[in-house]
C-alpha cells in the first residue's frame, strides 16, 4: 500500500478515537467539546471541534517527521525545535511592587548591628530591631536641612523604623539612607519623584511593609509628635490604639518673629503656637494627622490627614479615634473639631522664619505641585507669629537625645 494511504487511513482512525473518546468521557465540559457521536462514524467522517482538528494536526506534522527520518540518517535528524527563550522582565516589571505602585526600588544595604549598639548608649528609648511595633512614615521634599533634627527626634521617642518617600527626581537620598543605616539607624529611603504621590506614598509604605510592624504614623517632617504622659510611642499606642486609627490634633508654631534661617534645631528656634481658646486658634486648628493599626488598613488614602480602614476588621471604613477614644470628624477624616491635646499633640512647624517660609511656599511648591499660602503675584499670605510658648519638644528632644543639648550654648 502507498505510504500516503497509510497515513491518510491512521489519521482516521485517530480521528475516529478521539471522537469516541470524547463521547464516554462525560467530565468534560459542553463548552470545549462536542459530545455526540456523528452517525458518520461507521464511514470514518468524525465530527471534531477546533481543539481536536489541532490535535489531529499535530500527530499527522509527527506522523510525516516519522516517515522522514525513513528516508534520512539519524544523524541528520535534530529532533523538534527547541522551546521559546524565556523573555526578561522588562524594568518596569521588575520595579512592581506589593504595592502595585510602580518604582525604582533598590535593596538597602544592611543595618550596621555594632553600630546600633552604640546608639542605645545615646538613645535611652531606642527601640529593640527585635520588636518591630511602631513605624514612621513621610514624604520628602526638599526638607534636609531639617531632617535630622526630625529623624533623631522620633528615634528618640521610641519608633522603631522610619520611611521616607523621597520626591527628588534624582533618588537624592539614597546616600543619606546608606550613610544612616551605617550608622545603626533603621531607616528606608523609596524613591517616588513626581507631583501628587503622598498618598501613593503612604499606601507604598503600609503595603510594603505591613507585615513586619504593629503600627504606622504619618507625619510631614514639620511634624513633631510631643507624648504627655508616655515615655515611649509604643506603651503609648498600645493604650489608645486598639483597633483602626488614631488620629492626633495639631499646635501650629509661628514664626517667633524671626526673619531668616538659622543652622539650629526646628524645635530651639520656634517656641511660639496657637492656644486653644477661640481666640488663640490658628485658623487650621481643627487638623489631625493619623497613626494606623496596619491590619486595619483599609487601602489607598483619600486625605493625607487620615486613613482608610478595613470594615470587616475595624468595624467600620472610617474607625477614627483620638486619644479620649471618640471625635467629631469630617466625612474624610481630615479634621477633628474635638482636639484633645493633653495626652498626645503634633508640633506643626508650618512657618518657620519668613524667608524659609516664602521660599517653600512661592519657589518650591509643595508635593502636589502647588504654591501653598503663596498669592498670585508671588507675595506671600500674611505671617503667623504665634502667641503661647511651648518648648515641650525642645526639652523632649534633649532629653531622649542628650547630644542636643549642646545647641543651649548657641542663640
């Protein structure tokens, strides 16, 4: 019999398998095959879906590379071709993150552990790398001539790592990190340049690290978080933050009638704030910032002044609470007009001197690419001076990092 019959005849047959195959097999589903026998069975005329047709083709492509090696040395048979190269992740895919915000991310060295010993001798609260309770989070820009001051300050106070998101275009603090993290300190640098990432940032922050804390605050690096009756951050949330998230009222610091920049700490050189009677308070008096318990967390931010919770979890989408345990909140969460301050207040260095002001506020423009407090023609909005003193964060930085002291001996 001519070859070409032969194979023509096992084709059939094979098609005449398939078809009864399919038919006993009552597994598979409607959609990918057709069950029913044709009645041309008998005359080898099989019925078969466009899976089957594939298959049917593929046995006869290595039915007639079968008949060819017949007609050729095996020597010159290379066998079917190899698989598709694996394509590389492109850079992008490589930069996804938990998060599901896109960055360059780049591994940090590790922390010096020698060197972090040494600092438990210069921070009496310090906290354990062993216990990972509470963490910090920011976005940054433009801010290092007072981020140190701001870094050691909640160090100081108990916060076991610190997150930055740094809006430089360039990574600009890359090597900040490096040199800190040589030097004991537990901090992150993730780049996210830029307009309108904080809250990308904030939901960068919980989602990538979510697992390895209890708790994450966030604050802006004007933002000075003062206890009244707790030595340490941790003892103090696990008292007022059960469940959901903890919000914490502002003072707003004025500019102390200074006129320029020094190359002091933030909280030496403005002691002067609102109060809280009517007539004392600032004008943004009623503003909060927040500290999540991150299993709560609800995703992505819609404020930068609060967080999201989860309903199932925390009982409810906006599960706020301040430090007496309720408040009168707006529907986003950003205000509490109840502002207690007697166990725990943010510091808000909002002023600073007025040319630091205008500079950040009518050259820089903030994270969302706008000029705050600056007017259209590049004046800025009137001063605020402040008009009750309050060094409690002075006298708390010096006390949890003693080596501030030494800026007593300067003006």
């Amino acid at each position: 019999m001519h070859l070409s019959t032969i194979r023509s005849c096992t084709l059939l047959s094979i098609g005449a398998s398939i078809v009864v195959t399919i038919a006993l097999n009552a597994t598979i589903t409607r959609d990918s095959v057709n069950t029913k026998v044709p009645p041309q069975l008998s005359n080898f005329q099989p019925s078969i879906n466009r899976t089957d047709k594939d298959t049917a083709l593929k046995l006869r492509r290595n039915l007639s590379e079968s008949a060819s090696i017949g007609n050729k040395t095996s020597a010159n048979y290379l066998g079917p071709p190899p698989p598709a190269p694996i394509t590389p992740k492109t850079d992008a895919q490589k930069d996804q993150r938990p998060s599901g915000v896109v960055y360059n991310y780049i591994e940090p060295p590790p922390i010096n552990l020698t060197a972090r010993a040494q600092l438990h001798t210069q921070f009496p609260n310090l906290a354990d790398l062993s216990s990972s309770k509470s963490s910090l989070c920011a976005i940054v820009k433009d801010a290092e001539p007072y981020l140190d001051e701001w870094i050691d300050y909640h160090f100081g106070i108990g916060f076991h790592t610190i997150y930055l998101i740094d809006n430089s275009e360039k990574h600009e603090l890359l090597q900040w990190q490096n040199k800190r993290r040589a030097k004991g300190y537990s901090v992150r640098v993730l780049p996210k340049p830029g307009t309108h990432r904080q809250m990308y940032g904030y939901h960068m922050c919980v989602s990538e690290f979510k697992e390895e804390h209890t708790y994450m605050a966030f604050f802006d690096v004007d933002e000075f978080l003062v206890l009244k009756k707790h030595s340490n951050v941790d003892d103090f949330l696990v008292q007022h933050l059960p469940k959901g998230a903890l919000s914490i009222s502002w003072y707003i610091f004025g500019s102390a009638n200074t006129t320029m920049y020094s190359p002091l700490p933030v909280t030496k050189r403005f002691m002067y704030r609102d109060g809280t009677s009517e007539e004392d308070r600032h004008q943004i008096w009623y503003n909060v910032k927040s500290i999540l318990m991150l299993k709560d967390y609800g995703g992505f931010p819609q404020s930068p002044h609060s967080m999201k919770t989860n309903k199932r979890r925390a009982g409810s989408n906006n599960a706020w609470r301040d430090t007496n345990g309720a408040g009168s909140y707006d529907k986003l969460g950003a205000s509490n007009y109840d502002r207690p301050v007697d166990v725990a207040v943010l510091h808000h260095y909002k002023y600073l001197s007025p040319k630091e002001f205008y500079w950040k506020s009518c050259v820089r423009k903030t994270v969302d690419d706008l000029f705050k407090d600056c007017h259209k023609d590049g004046e800025l909005a009137p001063k605020y001076v402040g008009k009750i003193y309050d060094d409690s964060a002075w006298q708390t930085l010096k006390k949890n990092v003693p080596r501030y002291a030494m800026f007593d001996d300067f003006m």
